[in-house]
C-alpha cells in the first residue's frame, strides 16, 4: 500500500510539472498596499514583474501644460540616483536583466519593473530612489524636451498622423485632453521647466490611489515588501480625479487637405463601450472577424474593388471613457468616395447580420494564441492591472483565453448590435481637396470647430 | 497470499516509478527541433511544442530579391500571385494574406492547421509550385495592391530613400543592394509572364524548405508526409540559390538633404571579412555579443562617449550580420543628431571613439559582464519552441545552417575572450565602406 501511495504521489508530481495551474488573489502589503498577485512556480520561470498605475489628472487640467506628463516618465526613467548616474543604472541594469518602463497614458501614470527574482534587492532600491527623488537636471531636461519635439515634429508629418489628430479633434473638441493626446502646439515641450516637473512628479507619483499588480517567480511577502519598498519614499495624498467627459461621436465627413501628402489615408470612428463593460473578448472577435482576411471588409476593399492593400480594424482607448473602434486604410484620391461607400456598406451589412462562417475557427486561433501569450509574466501582470482599472476581477489574467472559447454566437451579434454604433465618423487627409464629396475641407486640425 | 500482494504491489510500484522518471526524462530532453529525412524537399524541421493546441505549417524557398533578374521589387510580385493562385481554388485555406513575406533571400509563406488539418494545409502550401493560372485582369490589378502596400509601408518613410541609396552602393547595384519592394512606376509595370518565369524558377519542392511547428509527434509528422499527395509541377531549372558580395574596396560618402526631416541622421555601413571564426555558428555568436559590446556604456561601448559623457547622439543602431556565401561580416552603425548638434561632429565622435575602442581592446571585465548578461537573457526566455521556430526560419532564410535555443546557448557559453577581439580585428579592416549623411534642408 504504502509503495502504492509512493507511486501516485509520483505520477501527481510528474502532472503537476507539466500542467501548472495558475491563480490570482489580492493581497496587502506590509505597509497597507493592496495588490494583485499571481505566484507562478513554473520550470524556467525565474522573473518577476511588478506593475502600477497611477491615476492623473494633468491632462485634464487646461492650465497646465500637457507636455510635461511625457517628459517627465522619460527623466525619471533616464536619470541617475544620488549614487549613480545615468549611464551606471543602465548597465547595471542590463547586468541584472531587468527592465524599466514608465509612460504616461491619458488617465495614467503606467509603471513596469521586470527582474530575475534573485536581483530584487538591487533592483527595487534603485527604482524607488527614482521615483521617490528624480534629479530633474537641468542638462537632462533641456535633451529630453528638445529630443522629444524633434521625434514629434518628425512623426507629425506623416499623413495617418495628421488624419488621427483630425479624427481626435472632431471627437474630443478643444479640450485639454485633446491638448495632451494630440500635442497640436509641440512649443510647449520646449516651454516644460523643472518647476512643471517637480509639481507633476509630487502630484501624480504618489501613494493612494495607485494600482498595483505583481506576476511572477515570488512570494506574497517578498512580493508584498517590493511593493512597499517602491512605494515608501512617495508623498501620500494624490490628486482629486474628475469625471472624464464623454466625446462627441455625432457622424460627419472631414477631409484634411495636405498638398505635400504622398498618400491619401481614410479613417472611420465610432464609440463603443468602455473595457469596465468586460467585453473584451468579443469585442476583439467582432472587429477582427470583419478585418480579416477574406472578411467582409478584405473582400469589399481588396478583393472587389482591388483598391487597397488592408485595411485595419480595431478597437481603442482615448481615455477610459472613449473607447473608439476604427478602420483605416490608404486608397488613391481618385478611389475615395467609392471606398468609403463600400466600407460603409460592408460595415452596416456585418453590424446587421454577420457571417459567422469563420468565427469558430477565429475564436480557437485567438484563444491558442492569448494562452501563449499570457504564459508570459510581463504579459500576465499587465492584463491584471488592466482588469483591475477596469474593476473587473484580475482573474482574468488566468480566464482569459477560455472566455474566447465561451463567445456564442448570440452574444456575438447582440453585442455587435446593440454596442458597434450604426454611424461613423469618416476623416480623411489626402493632397487632393477635392477627393471626398460632401466633405467638410479643412487645412488644420483647429478648424474642425467651423465644420458643421 | 498477503506476499504475493506485496510482490504484485512491489512490481507495480517499480513499473510506476520507472515510467513516471521515464516521463519525466522524455519532457526535459526534448530536441530544439528534429530533422525529419525526406528526400523530395529540400528539408523538413519539426520544431515540437506541446503547450499549443494549434500548428503552424511555412514553406520557405530559398529566392528572393537578390535572385530576381527582372523589374526590382518583382519577387514580392510574384509571392502575392503564388499565394492568390492557391486560394483561387481552395479559398478556405487562405485565412489571411499577411500570410507570406518576401526578403532578399528567401520567399515564405505559412498557414495555421491542427492535427486533423494538417494533411491538408500542408497540400495546399506545397501547391505553390503549381504554374500560375491566374485570371490575367485579376493578376495585373495585384500591381495596384503593391502599390497601395508601397503607399502603407515606404511612402512617408523620410529615411527610406537613404536606406535604399546606402546598401545599393555597398552591394554594387546587385543582390543584397536591390530594393526588395521596387518604386511604384516599376510596381505598375510588372510582366506577368516574367513574374511566372521567376515563379517556376523558385518555386519547386526539391528547392522547398517545410518547418513544422507545434504539438506533434515526428512519427505522426512522417506519415502525414508520406500521404500528401503533391501538386504537379513542372521541373525547371532552379535558379542558383547564393547570393555574391562585393569585395572591391570603396568609400564612399554622400549627404542627401530632407525638408521634412527634423534632425539629421548619419549611417555608416562597411563589408569586411570574415574573422577566422570557427565555425559559422560560433561567428554569428561572437558578432552578436560585440554588437551588445559597442551599443553598450561600458568602456568598449559607443553609449558612453556619444550618449552619456557628451550628448551627440540618439537612436544609435548597431547591427552585425554575417553573409555565409563568402563568409563576409556587414557592420552598420545609425544614429541621429542630439540637439544642438551637427552631423559632421556626429560623424568625428563616432568614428574616433570607435576607433579607440578597437585599438584599446576588450577587458576581461566587460567580457564577462556582457556574456553573463547574453547568457542571463536567453535563461529568461519562456518560449524555447517559439525561440527556435523564428531562429530556424531565419536562418533557412538567410542561407545558413539551422540551430534552435540550445545550440544558440551552447555557442553563447563556449564564447572566449579571444573570439571577441577577432571581431575587433576585423572591425580595424578598411572593408567596403558607405557612408550616409541625411540632413534637414537648411543644415
């Protein structure tokens, strides 16, 4: 009896090394942090990756200069500590494997710290210095804000780029976070002064409110006291956070005339419901089901009309409270009007009564594909965060690819129904100011408020 | 009685225990990827990976640009039509046209399958040898997809030009120096009969390179093989599949002026030969440490002097490749201007500390730290299966010998000090060397 009892628990550990279960709880740190956390104990997994959100109010605010949000993640992530300079933190860094990120999205402040778990003690102090003391020197300020004019200069001659502005303009109106998305007057990087930064950093970078999710090759305490450890040098109390406002969505046809444009680029825009909704999954499913290969829109722009190479397909977030779902592409002037025609039609036609001929196998490649994907810790602490900004149960991290599986096809088109709008905004930007009948032409961005 | 129980038990328990190590042995002494032996491709991979439900399948033929003797950009051509001719009579095995690429040296196409249809996924990718019987109208409008392709991919590029001008003077004009999209007049005026000439030059199934990737058995793949029923495809003579490089000496040196550029941009790029390495392997890892060398601020890295002590530069890229066919090494360092600063002074930075770097040689320190971090990394990564399909396709692509994540790392051990600082010799080489200059309008 006793061997046979031997030879199962065997049999069960040799199972166990091949199919690991993962799962998510929410724990407290020493210090009173709530986080997220999943333990993975997985052959070859050894990093760890801790992420936070903070939540600003900087974009929102139109006295304040919606530059500074973007230079100061990049100082903080390019400066030195008291001890080290710049240059040192980067290799040793790159000694320990470990990675930093820091960026500023409309409603948050994202943080992601990635390391072998057995460099946590070197890693974690470092950044905590960071972001609880950035040196803000005057030399690194003047490269990073003239550094990041010149990139933004340098993309905003795209003409996809002049387009999506429009496509922003026409939803968000002139509005601070039109201002912060958009960076219509790029000066405004170059007027980014450290007293800005000192203000942002103290304002945003703070304890409460911060959203927290670790994954990885760690422990709840260990997990618990990186947490705190991150954390501790930053002030306490953090912004009041308004309501974000709703965009304006109303159908209209705006045409960017830009007589240098080497390409003539076509977008379309509508509201669909924000990720709290969770409707992730089928949200993806909807729009890449109509993106497709041999889809509805492949085969009204491409196959049929043979006049373009793709569109895309896709879904968005401005903000949390805007998230848009788009189609664009590139078409010659002369194919304009006829596209729009044709995708407008492909689209109400789909939204209406799809064919759900390739849905099943859609949604096992999708599913395969995610289950990959979320193995991966980075990928694993990312999607929890996000769950949690949604208040939807970091779970997800673990359910996700099986809720692919588990879209029927009623909810399918139900949600493509009621939730996919019935009307767009078409924008287009094109050389030709003649391209797109009935369009409303401007030459700018700002003159979006003159159209009706 | 009860010792005959025992002895059953006993047995049972040893059985158990044996199979149980047995099975554990099998999971961790999977190979990188298993060559399976058929002799009517030019080779079969399988890379096995039981943590995904579905398989992908890539056939790879070893042509692309480099071999085309036609319009420039006609390879791509005549991968579209290829793709468009399979699905014209199966459309159900075209799930998506991104489904293909095509470089210099190689055109691949690959589709998604499970176990039930593999069989048949892998029939239709081998019928992209059959001749292409496209609608003749249909095959000629593709051009105005590879122009809209050329409008979404190079149109705005500011620096493409700069790109194309560069390695079209370090290739002579020929093979690697080609442009592998084409410029849109040409695109327009693709021949379908050249296109189909090219097509039957490459695309044949003793010239064709199968990858499988997924959870399958190498068993269960061979008799999947051995029942497909292949296409008819007419034999032709296969183009020759290396590619030549130059080896006159050059340099040359040229400054193109943007309007729509907003800081300058410099490019050096240089053909050397090969630094005695070992074997090509052992080359190719040696040459990727150096390029995490010289990207790095240690004392042997360009970061430092134009990154961090003086603020010249931003955006520095640095690759080392290496080209089998007459083993040659290409170097090639970019980067912008940081502000306030001028192309020339990036240029004498760049050069001048490269070249103390070359002279000062590699310490012992930075070996170490730059091994144990390629070594670290590679610990890192999660997906070994995934690791070892994109390195055997892009070796296949590349015309070099495949290797999956264990050799690689195996290589990346084995790496010595000595390797390192025949890299450097040979980086001290005159070579063929272009240089680029891509400024502002009024700099």
């Amino acid at each position: 009896m006793r061997v046979l009892v031997a030879f199962l628990m065997i049999l069960t550990v040799a199972a166990c090394q091949k199919e690991a279960t993962r799962s998510v709880s929410i724990e407290t740190s020493p210090n009173g942090h709530a986080f997220a956390f999943m333990p993975i104990d997985e052959e070859g997994v050894t990093d760890v990756t801790i992420t936070i959100a903070w939540p600003h109010a900087w974009p929102y605010d139109g006295t304040r200069n919606p530059a500074v949000p973007y230079v100061g993640t990049q100082l903080i992530h390019s400066g030195g500590t008291e001890a080290l300079q710049s240059k040192e933190i980067g290799e040793l860094f790159q000694d320990k494997n470990a990675v930093a990120h820091l960026y500023a999205r409309a409603d948050h402040v994202i943080g992601e710290l990635s390391f072998p778990q057995n460099h946590q003690d070197i890693i974690i102090p470092i950044v905590a210095e960071l972001l609880a003391q950035p040196q803000f020197e005057p030399k690194w300020i003047d490269r990073i804000k003239r550094n990041t004019y010149q990139n933004q200069a340098q993309a905003s001659v795209q003409t996809a780029n002049k387009m999506w502005m429009v496509g922003r303009a026409m939803i968000l109106g002139d509005s601070p976070l039109y201002e912060f998305t958009s960076m219509p007057d790029l000066d405004r990087l170059l007027l980014t002064s450290r007293g800005h930064l000192t203000a942002w950093h103290q304002e945003t970078l703070v304890q409460e409110g911060a959203v927290i999710a670790v994954a990885g090759a760690i422990t709840a305490q260990r997990a618990g006291e990186a947490v705190d450890a991150l954390l501790a040098g930053l002030p306490v109390d953090g912004p009041e956070i308004a309501p974000r406002p709703k965009g304006n969505y109303a159908p209209r046809k705006i045409l960017l005339h830009v007589p240098q444009a080497k390409k003539t680029t076509l977008g379309f825009l509508g509201s669909v419901p924000s990720t709290d909704q969770n409707l992730g999954a089928v949200e993806l499913l909807i729009t890449d089901l109509f993106g497709m290969a041999d889809g509805p829109l492949f085969t009204a722009i491409r196959t049929d009309m043979r006049a373009s190479y793709g569109f895309q397909v896709g879904a968005t977030n401005i903000d949390r409270a805007n998230r848009v779902m788009f189609i664009n592409g590139e078409v010659e002037p002369k194919d304009l009007n006829e596209a729009v025609e044709r995708v407008l039609r492909a689209y109400d036609i789909y939204r209406r009564n799809p064919d759900l001929t390739g849905l099943e196998a859609l949604k096992v490649a999708t599913a395969d594909r995610v289950a990959k994907n979320v193995q991966y810790v980075d990928v694993a602490a990312r999607i929890m965060l996000e769950a949690m900004l949604d208040g939807v149960d970091p779970a997800l991290a673990v359910s996700l690819p099986q809720s692919f599986h588990d879209v029927t096809e009623d909810e399918f088109e139900s949600t493509l129904r009621t939730y996919f709008p019935q009307d767009l905004i078409i924008v287009a930007a094109s050389a030709d100011a003649t391209a797109l009948t009935g369009a409303c032409v401007i030459t700018k961005p700002q003159e979006v408020a003159n159209c009706p | 009685m009860t010792k005959r129980w025992v002895f059953i038990t006993i047995c049972v328990g040893v059985l158990g225990l044996g199979l149980s190590v047995f099975y554990l042995t099998l999971d961790t002494e999977q190979p990188d990827f298993i060559v399976i032996e058929d002799d009517r491709f030019a080779s079969v991979h399988l890379i096995p990976d039981d943590q995904t439900d579905l398989l992908r399948a890539t056939v790879l033929f070893p042509y692309g640009e480099a071999h085309n003797p036609f319009a420039e950009g006609l390879a791509h051509y005549v991968e579209h039509l290829a793709w468009l001719n399979m699905t014209q009579n199966d459309p159900s095995a075209g799930v998506s046209h991104s489904n293909a690429w095509t470089s210099h040296r190689a055109m691949a196409y690959w589709l998604q399958a499970d176990r039930n249809t593999l069989p048949a996924q892998l029939e239709n990718l081998l019928k992209l040898t059959e001749p292409i019987t496209l609608d003749r109208k249909f095959a000629l409008e593709e051009r105005l997809i590879l122009q809209r392709e050329y409008d979404y991919r190079y149109a705005e590029r500011v620096l493409a030009p700069v790109y194309e001008k560069l390695h079209r003077v370090l290739y002579e004009d020929q093979g690697l120096g080609r442009s592998v999209i084409g410029t849109k007049e040409e695109i327009g005026q693709f021949s379908l009969e050249q296109a189909r000439m090219f097509h039957q030059g490459t695309h044949q199934l003793s010239t064709a390179h199968l990858i499988i990737y997924g959870d399958i058995s190498a068993r269960k793949l061979r008799r999947i093989l051995s029942r497909l029923s292949m296409p008819s495809s007419p034999k032709v003579s296969a183009y020759p599949s290396g590619v030549s490089v130059p080896d006159a000496s050059l340099t040359h040196r040229e400054t193109q002026h943007f309007p729509r550029l907003k800081r300058a941009t410099y490019f050096y790029a240089q053909l050397l030969a090969e630094p005695l390495c070992d074997s090509e392997l052992s080359c190719r890892a040696a040459l990727r440490f150096v390029e995490n060398l010289l990207t790095s601020a240690l004392p042997e890295g360009l970061a430092g002097p134009l990154q961090y002590d003086a603020f010249i530069a931003q955006d520095i890229r640095i690759t080392l490749d290496y080209i089998p066919d007459n083993p040659t090494i290409v170097f090639q360092f970019s980067a912008a201007t940081d502000r306030g600063v001028g192309s020339h002074e990036l240029e004498q930075s760049f050069l001048q500390s490269l070249s103390k770097i070359l002279e000062r040689g590699v310490s012992q320190n930075s070996f170490d730290r730059i091994k144990a971090r390629a070594l670290g990394k590679l610990d890192l990564v999660q997906d070994r299966p995934s690791f070892t399909q994109e390195a055997v396709i892009d070796a296949l692509a590349n015309g070099r010998v495949p290797v999956g994540y264990t050799q690689w790392r195996q290589a990346v051990e084995a790496l010595e000090l000595a390797d390192i600082e025949k890299v450097f010799q040979t980086l001290n080489q005159e070579g063929r060397r272009v240089t680029m200059i891509a400024t502002p309008q009024d700099n």
